[in-house]
C-alpha cells in the first residue's frame, strides 16, 4: 500500500479521535520506513497553527524537527508565514495532493520566511519510497536525509529527479554543475555535502573522472564517511566490477573510515567481498584481535574448501579462510571468542618464526625454571632469549610471546602485540596495523604450517600465491 493509498484508508471515518489517531499512524509509518534511525513523538496535537503535530529526533545525535501536518496546499499556502516555529526547521506535509488554485505563490512565501523548511507531500514520499534505483547508494542517501534535512518544496516531480540523479552527470566532480545545484538547493549544507560526496565518490570508483587526482587538493569534498554514507555506498560498490577493480580508490576511501567503522556496518555487508577495501588498508587501518580457527562448512556446500577465499563477514567478525583454516580479525573485542586451553608452544617450534620480528616480551617456562624476558632497556630482545636459551641446559615451552610492530599508518610510536598460544589469540589493547595482526597469526600462532611470505601477502595486498 501507498502513503497515498494509506491516508486515504486512514481518513475514511467520521470520528474525529479516529481520524486524527490513524492519520498519524500512517505518518508515523512511511516516516519510520523513509529513516529507520528516527525517533518520532507525539505532541498529541493536530493541525494546530502553531504547535507541531510531531517532532523526529535521532537518537545520540544533536537536533530536532518538527512536524506539521496540513490537510492541502491551499491550507499550507493561505496560512501566515510567522504561524510555525522555523528554529527546528520545520516539516510541513499536505495530507492531499490535489492543487484547487495557484499555490505556488503561498508556498513561496512560507519558504521565503523560512528558507530550511520542507514543504512536501506523500506522493514525493511515495516516489522516495517506491522507485526502482532502491539499490543506488546516491538515492539511498536521498532517503535516509530527506525528513533529517530536505528543504524547499520537494513534489513528486522533484523528489523523481532526486532519487534519479546520476553522478557522471556532475562536472568533474566540481559541483558545479545543475546536479549539484539540485542537491544544494533540496537539502541543507550537511546533508547536501554527504549526498554530494557519495555522488563525488561513485564517479571517481566508477572511473568517470580518470584526469581526477586522488589524494592531491581538488573539489572533491574530504573528510570523515559518516556511518549513514558508509551504508549506503559500500554494499553497492562493493557489488560492481568495475569500482572493485580501482585499487587506488579503496585506498582513498580508507583514509575516510576507519577498519572500527566498517566493523559497525558488518550487518549491511554480511557475505560481501570487501577483500578490495582490506587488501589497500591492511597497513592503515588498525583492529584489537587475531583468532585462528577451523573453517566450518557453508550451509549447503559441500565444497567448502575449494571455494574462492576472500575477506568477508559472515561469523559477526571478519575473516577469510586459510584451507581448514578460518582467521578473524575484530576491532571490537566481543565479536571474537578466543579458545579455552592452556597449551603452548616449545621455543624451538617457534623460534623461525619469530625470524626478523622485535621481541618485547617473552615468557619461558622451563623443567627447572622459568624465566620473563622484558624489553626495558631496548626495542627487541630477540638476543637476550637467544643467549638464555642456549646457556641454560632446559626445554622451555612458551605460553605467550609480546611483539613490537611500528603504529599503523602514519601514527607515530610502536605497539606491543601479544599471541595468547593456549587461546589461539593475537591480542593489542592499543590496536595494530591488520597486515601485522595476519602475520602474527598466520606466521607464529600457526607455527606447525606457517605461510609462505607469498601466500601472506596475497591475504593483505592481493599480491601473491593463493593460499591453501
């Protein structure tokens, strides 16, 4: 059923209690629909002068609207321009789409008196809602900003352009072109910079704009990918041959999230391949754990082990699987569950290893004794376990082992990375790089059969043997 269809339902009774209460049912529905993170209250009024009908909040955000509900354009546009309270930049819905006169000229003048208002109707929404390009991360952004920060009279005409708009179609990713315009005149600054930036973001992945250099000062807009962007552009580039292909794009919008970021969407990318957004950040982004485990079967294949290996989310944390081999890796420390158990590994087993990494700490635990190697005084103590080892006459089993990596990306300092032996762990409290967390697990938690150098590098750069 359609907004439009479901007023109709809604209004058909005589009393008024009814008609008020399912009138803002069915508002309060295709609202809910339009932007599932809204919180909507009821101000228990009704197409009062000057007190809302409702008022939308999003949770731990900053910032209100309120709603006002008007049975016509003609009402809308007969009323004073001072009537509403334009501080929260209001929303005013005609209930009916049916134009008896002129109403261009009123609603001017409301829009004039408040120029961040929203005056719209529930056949735009119903286009909004509707439209056949639902998968467009530009039109999904269109939809989750247009009761949070449209502007102007948005009718059905308009809203069809805005759900339709097409990213080649901006002007070498300048903004200056009639796309752009729509867009700034339709929406608020930040809204209109996250659509802009999202339709900025599909063109250069799609190859639209080849003289276009990334990284350098250009128009794009930069900073921060909010969560709602994330949702709505990831799933489908993630999905298209030819962004996925554009290595240097993944790159550029690494330096825009966060691996934490990606970790907060994995719902929307649940079975996506985002081995292209992994492979160009392993060294950038950062996470908390490593886990290795054993791969188990796919729901109905039974060829599991043959099947392609990429990164993806499909056990809450992300992971790829190693032949019968599954490794995690989680920012956050809930998603991964490390393995109950006490066992540990002799030096000798994990010595080679060890090869070419610093050692900050080291616990041996001999026959006769047991000796903590600490690096106080250095970087690595690689040396001093060496020398102990081989003047003690004893065979030291090691139940954990901390090692020094260089900070993830451009972030200065060094991080410790403790493997938990018993527990199958690679854990840092202060996060490292995810390229330095793969090795780890895949080098010395997986010490009986280690990687190749290339078979490790095609899980991080997609460079390489694949791995079995």
């Amino acid at each position: 059923m359609t907004f439009v269809e479901a007023l109709e339902t809604a209004k058909d009774t005589r009393d008024r209690d009814a008609y008020i209460a399912r009138v803002k049912a069915a508002v309060v529905r295709e609202l809910s629909v339009l932007d599932s993170s809204v919180e909507i209250h009821d101000t228990h009024y009704f197409n009062h002068s000057a007190i809302p009908d409702l008022v939308v909040s999003w949770p731990k955000e900053r910032g209100e609207r309120n709603i006002y509900l008007r049975h016509s354009y003609e009402a809308i546009a007969a009323s004073p321009s001072d009537a509403i309270d334009k501080t929260l930049d209001p929303v005013v819905l005609s209930l009916d789409t049916r134009h008896v006169a002129d109403v261009t000229p009123g609603i001017d003048r409301q829009l004039q008196a408040s120029p961040r208002a929203l005056v719209t109707d529930p056949e735009a929404i119903d286009v909004l809602l509707n439209d056949d390009r639902r998968g467009s991360p530009l039109a999904g952004l269109v939809r989750a900003n247009f009761i949070r920060g449209g502007k102007g009279h948005i009718d059905r005409p308009r809203a069809a352009s805005l759900v339709g708009l097409n990213p080649t179609q901006l002007e070498g990713a300048s903004g200056g072109s009639l796309v752009a315009d729509l867009i700034g005149t339709s929406f608020s600054e930040d809204a209109a910079a996250r659509i802009t930036r999202t339709a900025q973001l599909v063109a250069v992945a799609m190859g639209e704009f080849p003289e276009q250099e990334l990284g350098e000062p250009s128009a794009l807009i930069g900073g921060k990918l909010s969560l709602a962007e994330l949702r709505h552009l990831l799933p489908w580039l993630l999905n298209q041959p030819r962004a996925i292909a554009n290595d240097r794009f993944w790159a550029y919008v690494g330096g825009m999230m966060s691996f934490a970021d990606l970790e907060k969407i994995r719902e929307n990318l649940e079975g996506v391949d985002v081995s292209p957004l992994i492979r160009a950040n392993a060294r950038r982004w950062s996470a908390k754990r490593a886990y290795l485990g054993l791969s188990t079967p796919v729901e109905g294949d039974e060829t599991y082990l043959l099947r392609s290996n990429h990164w993806s989310f499909s056990t809450g944390a992300l992971g790829i699987d190693i032949g019968e081999s599954r490794l995690l890796l989680a920012d956050n420390g809930k998603l991964i569950h490390a393995r109950g158990g006490s066992s540990s590994a002799t030096w000798l087993d994990i010595k080679d290893s060890l090869k070419g990494l610093k050692l900050a700490r080291v616990e041996l635990h001999g026959i006769r004794r047991s000796v903590t190697i600490n690096a106080e005084q250095s970087d690595d103590v690689s040396g001093d376990v060496d020398e102990v080892t081989e003047s003690l006459d004893d065979d030291y089993f090691v139940g954990e082992v901390a090692v020094r990596f260089s900070a993830p990306g451009d972030e200065p300092g060094s991080r410790d990375v403790d493997v938990l032996f018993g527990k199958s762990l690679v854990s840092g409290s202060k996060g490292a790089a995810l390229a330095d967390l793969v090795h780890l697990a895949t080098s010395v938690l997986k010490f009986r059969a280690p990687l190749t150098d290339d078979q490790r590098l095609a899980l991080i750069s997609g460079v390489g043997e694949s791995q079995t």
